[in-house]
C-alpha cells in the first residue's frame, strides 16, 4: 500500500469531519463546530456570556432596522467544510439566498461582521482568541469582533483586513471596556460597541 493510500490526505479528512459532523445529534444546550480540522463541542454559555451577546444582537438589530440586513444567532456559518456557531453575526436578511449547498447554514461569503463573546477556561479562551481568528480571515469576514472579559480588565478588540493567505489580520484594534469601539465599514458601519454592551471596566 503506498502512503498516499495509507494516510488519507486533507481534503479526504475534511469530507469525513464534515459527514460526521452533519451527522451529529447533540443533547439541548451543546453546539458542535468544526474548528481547524477538528470537530469541538461545547455547552451553551453562562449567565454573564449570554447577557453581553443578547446586548450585542439587540443594538445591531435596532441599528441595522430597515436595511436588508439582520443580526443572526445560533446559526451555522459555512466555509470551505468548516462550521462556526458565532455569538452573533451580521448577514442577509433573508438567508435563503446566502445558505450552504447542503442547507447546513448561511455561507461566510456572506457574512459582514462576526462577534465572538469569550467564555471562561483556557481552552474557551484559545478558541476564540486563536483559532476562530484565524478561520475568521481565512473565510475573509470582513470584521471580526472579540469581547473579552478576561483580557485584562475586560476589552474590545476589532479585527479588519482579513488576510486569508496569511490566516491573519491587517488591522488589529484593541481597547479596553469603558472606550466606545466604532465598526469602520461593511453593512454594520457606525455601529458602537461600548458599555451599554459590555458593561463598565472590570476592577
């Protein structure tokens, strides 16, 4: 047997995550995603997590009234075999038009802005932080927003410039809770993102 047929290579990899996570059925509460070639599963979020997310899809959703777009949540975003559940995410609408192939989610091509609410733990930490970063420039999502409140005493970081080459970022914009961070382009521009959706500095 050669090593080509012994090792499967990475596209045959990502088909078989992609069949088993399609496939997957998960108890209430649990969401699964497919995050740099492995499938994660985690518990919905706290208290505390969800309060910061519900701020955030409120205010979008009033900003963005009246426009073609909405702000989602608990939605599959879509991307080349990889799935990501983000807190909240700025799209169509209607999301008929936008949806994967296999009518698993909404495509990220299609997706304006991401905000991912970090959740306590190391490991919850470093998705978020590290590894959703960088599938967000992969996929090219034009804004990537990371509320975090256990970087120091809580902050905001925007991310602009996705650079899918690079899995990396032009523009990296950090600032701690208590100063108001402006979304600069895309369908969510203008929108701020400051106490009213954080909460006051921690400490």
């Amino acid at each position: 047997m050669s090593q080509a047929q012994a090792f499967p290579n990475d596209t045959d990899l990502d088909e078989v995550l992609w069949q088993a996570w399609k496939a997957m059925e998960l108890p209430e509460g649990y969401r699964a995603e497919i995050i740099e070639g492995a499938i994660e599963v985690s518990p919905t979020a706290r208290r505390s997590h969800g309060q910061i997310t519900n701020r955030v899809r409120r205010a979008l959703d009033k900003f963005l009234d009246g426009s073609e777009y909405a702000c989602h949540q608990d939605m599959n975003v879509i991307h080349k075999l990889r799935a990501w559940v983000p807190d909240a995410f700025v799209a169509p609408e209607d999301t008929e038009p936008c949806s994967d192939e296999d009518g698993m989610g909404v495509r990220a091509d299609s997706v304006q802005l991401i905000v991912e609410v970090v959740s306590p733990g190391h490991r919850n930490q470093d998705r978020d932080r590290v590894r959703k970063r960088r599938e967000y420039a992969r996929a090219g999502i034009p804004v990537y927003v990371l509320i975090d409140d256990y970087d120091g005493q809580g902050a905001v970081t925007l991310f602009t410039g996705p650079r899918p080459d690079k899995a990396d970022w032009e523009d990296i914009h950090r600032v701690p809770y208590g100063t108001d961070v402006t979304i600069p382009e895309g369908a969510a521009k203008g929108f701020v993102i400051g106490e009213s959706v954080t909460g006051p500095r921690r400490g």
